[in-house]
C-alpha cells in the first residue's frame, strides 16, 4: 500500500524526513487535457528561448560561447553514487546541474527570464519593434526607451528576484524587487548594482510577493511576476524537459516501461519542479516518476496535497516555523496553479531535515566537485527513499518496477549555486563537515 496519509501527516507536524507516495498519480496520462496549460505551451516557451537567443547573446556576453543558450550540462556522478550508498542494482545516478546556470546562478533562469522575455515580446509586437523579426535590435535605444516606461516587479527569498531583476533590468525595465527576510544579503547587493530598486520586507516570502502585488496594483504600466500563479513561469521551467530529454538520448539512456527514469526536484512554491515535471509528464508518460524534495521546516507543497482541493493550508497551520537554511525553499505556501496541475503527474514528496542538506552540500562537493547551495541539495536523499524505505519499495513493488531498478536512471537536479560568494560557500562546506558524516539510510 501506498504510505498512510494520517501516517505523513503526522511526520509532516512533527518535521521528521518522510517520503508521501500520490494516491493520485494518473497511471494511463499523466497530463490533464482540461486544464489551463496545454503540451503545445511547452513547445512554445522552448521556441520563444529560441528566438530570443541573438539578443541574450548580446546583452549577456557570458552567453556569447553558447550562442544565447542558457541550459545546463547532464552529469555522470558515480563517485557521488558510490558515496550515497547507491547500488548499480538500483540504478545509474545522473546530475542535471542548473546550479551552473548562467545569467541567474539558479534553475529561476528558466522561469524567471522566460516570463521577462515574454512580456518584452508582447510590447515589442505592440509596439512594431520586430517587424524584420531581429531580436537583436531589442538591445537598441529605441527599444530600451519603451521598455523604460515599463515596470517589472516581484516578490522573492532571493532567487527569483535575482533572475527576474538582472534580465529585466539589462532590457532596460524599471525594476522593483521585494525580498522577504530571508533573501541573502549579497543577493541584494547584486541587483543594486544593477540599479533594481531592492525593497526589503521584514515579513516571509508571502508578505513579500502580497507586497508586490499591491504595489503593482497601483502603477499602471507595472508587470508584476506572481510566482503562486504565473503560467509563463511555470512554462519557462517546463522547456528544460526537453533538452534534458535530448541530454539522455546522447548519452544512451532509454526510457520506457523496462526503463524506469526518477527525476527528485527541489520544491519551494511548486512552481519549477512542476513545471519541468509537466513537461516530463508530456515527453515520457508514466515512465517518468518524479519525486518533489522540501526541507522539513518548509513542507509547504506536501502540505498542500495532503489537502483537500480548495484548501491552501500554510505550513505554519500545521505548527511549523517554515525556517531552514535552504532560502529559495523557504515558502509557506505552495502555488495553486502548480498544485492543481501536480495532482495527476507527481509521484510523490519527501522532507529533508537542514543537517541532512549540508551533509550532502559537502558531498557533492568532496565527490564530483559541484558547487551547490543549500536549497539545491534537498534532492540527494531521493534514491534512497524511493529505494530503501517502506512507502518508496511499496510503490516500485506497485508499480511492477522492483525488478527493473538496475536499468533504472535516477535524475537529481541541483538548482543553485553559481553565484554563491566564495566565503558563504565555504561556511556552507564548513557546516557539512562538522556533522556526522554517516548519512543514515531511512527506514
Ligand atoms: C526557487 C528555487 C527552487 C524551487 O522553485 P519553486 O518554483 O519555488 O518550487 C529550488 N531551488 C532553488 C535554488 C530555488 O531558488
């Protein structure tokens, strides 16, 4: 039997680490015809990246190597999958490292830059500056002059702000970002320097996006980026499964019913696990599990599925402090738009304690020498939870997947990092040291 839901709800209150399988989980399609956001979407976010290369190339000139491409390598890992525990019985361990991703330093480049993109697109057409079809000549004056009649804003605990202000501020957006109390200084101190108004909020990252959204109610020409709603967010993170799709084919990796492929996605709102989740949906059907990681302080997407539809529970209504070092998870509330859409495609969700984070932060590092930061290494812990504990071997065995875990691929996907200052880091490395280094397996 799938886990216990009175069971989860219980290790959820009491934020101990526990894997929750989705009861829900469609088994035929994954993806729902009737709602909002359609496969074609997903195919038009990845041609609107397409389009908007020239001009990334031009205002990002660390993308002038990739031609205006901002994705991120597929990793063999199998010092760290040795160092995990992980048997080849199991199933081969592979990293998609948008902790390298350009531009934003996180996995919100994907989201963050398409939803700018698009808005930009949408004024450009308007205002009859692509009529030759040259995205370059967006970089142009007469461009940037419309676009400075414009203003972006956002809520964020750091990371979206980052990506949404440098992109919108390098077209030439007035940009306003609202940081909640537990955005990173440095990450502030970056987009002043790029001349974005940072307005920090003492409140937590819902108070910071209600913020934005007031102020974007009373400017006129205000675009205001909605991280608990946005579609074109939620699309910009769908494009990455195709090209993880593409990843996989170069190197061999089959996908199919002999073939399972688990993807563990760090969950703060919901909004980019879900969306690269959909477009997995899309692309492999049910032969994609994807697992969602939260911390245990911050649980907020498990808290929304143990809910019934039309409920929005906080993690604070169920007792918990929504506090962890893992900044870019630390949301109370999970985004509806990603939670009705999640509900027949997630696999399931597991809870990860802070010093389980470290420990994994510094073995990504001792291994395979990536350089994470605390939000990207939720995800680790995945395989051996779907593996070894009671509701992950419950659901292998259900799924008639037991005897095909050696030919399966596991997918941990590091979601920041790049930009993490060079001391932060090391006390980073220094904290995952200090604690015992025996991961314990779950039971
Ligand atoms: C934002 C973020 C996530 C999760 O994205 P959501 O859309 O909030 O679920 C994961 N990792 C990092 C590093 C992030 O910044």
């Amino acid at each position: 039997m799938p886990s216990d839901k009175s069971s989860t709800a219980v290790h959820l209150r009491e934020a101990t680490p526990t894997l929750w399988i989705n009861p829900d989980r469609l088994e035929r399609s994954l993806i729902d015809r009737s709602k909002t956001i359609a496969p074609k979407d997903i195919e038009d976010a990845r041609a609107r990246f397409v389009r908007f290369r020239p001009l990334l190339q031009v205002l990002f000139p660390e993308l002038r190597a990739s031609g205006g491409v901002i994705e991120s390598p597929l990793l063999a890992a199998p010092t760290l999958q040795a160092a995990l525990g992980l048997p080849l019985a199991h199933g081969q361990l592979l990293i998609k490292a948008d902790h390298s991703l350009q531009v934003a330093g996180s996995i919100k480049a994907r989201g963050g830059i398409h939803e700018v993109l698009e808005f930009a697109e949408e004024l450009a057409q308007r205002n009859g500056l692509l009529e030759g079809g040259n995205y370059a000549s967006l970089a142009n004056e007469s461009a940037r002059a419309v676009f400075r009649r414009h203003q972006v804003a956002v809520g964020s605990t750091g990371n979206l702000g980052l990506s949404i202000g440098i992109v919108a501020s390098a077209l030439g957006f007035r940009t306003v970002v609202h940081m909640s109390a537990d955005a990173k200084e440095w990450k502030k101190e970056r987009l002043r320097k790029r001349d974005v108004l940072v307005i920090e909020h003492d409140g937590d990252y819902a108070d910071a996006v209600a913020a934005g959204r007031r102020q974007a109610e009373s400017e006129p020409l205000c675009h205001f980026v909605d991280d608990e709603n946005s579609s074109s967010l939620f699309l910009g993170y769908s494009a990455a499964a195709g090209h993880l799709r593409e990843q996989l084919e170069l190197l061999g990796v089959k996908v199919d019913a002999d073939h399972p492929l688990f993807v563990y996605l760090p969950c703060g709102v919901g909004g980019a696990p879900g969306g690269i989740a959909f477009g997995l949906a899309h692309y492999f059907g049910k032969h994609v599990h994807c697992f969602f990681a939260e911390p245990t302080q911050s649980p907020c997407f498990l808290a929304r599925m143990l809910a019934r539809d039309g409920e929005h529970p906080s993690v604070y209504d169920v007792g918990l402090t929504n506090r962890t070092e893992a900044d870019g998870l630390a949301v109370p509330r999970a985004s509806e738009l990603a939670a009705v859409l999640m509900r027949p495609i997630v696999a399931g969700v597991f809870t990860v304690e802070d010093e389980t984070m470290f420990r994994h932060l510094r073995l990504a590092h001792t291994t395979e020498q990536l350089r994470i930061e605390p939000s990207a290494s939720v995800g680790f812990g995945g395989p051996a939870m779907v593996c070894e504990s009671e509701s992950g071997r419950a659901y292998l065995q259900s799924h008639g997947l037991s005897s095909r875990m050696h030919q399966a691929t596991h997918v941990i996907w590091t979601t920041g990092g790049l930009f993490v200052p060079q001391t932060e880091y090391e006390e980073f490395l220094a904290r995952g040291a200090s604690l015992d280094l025996d991961i314990p397996t779950p039971s």
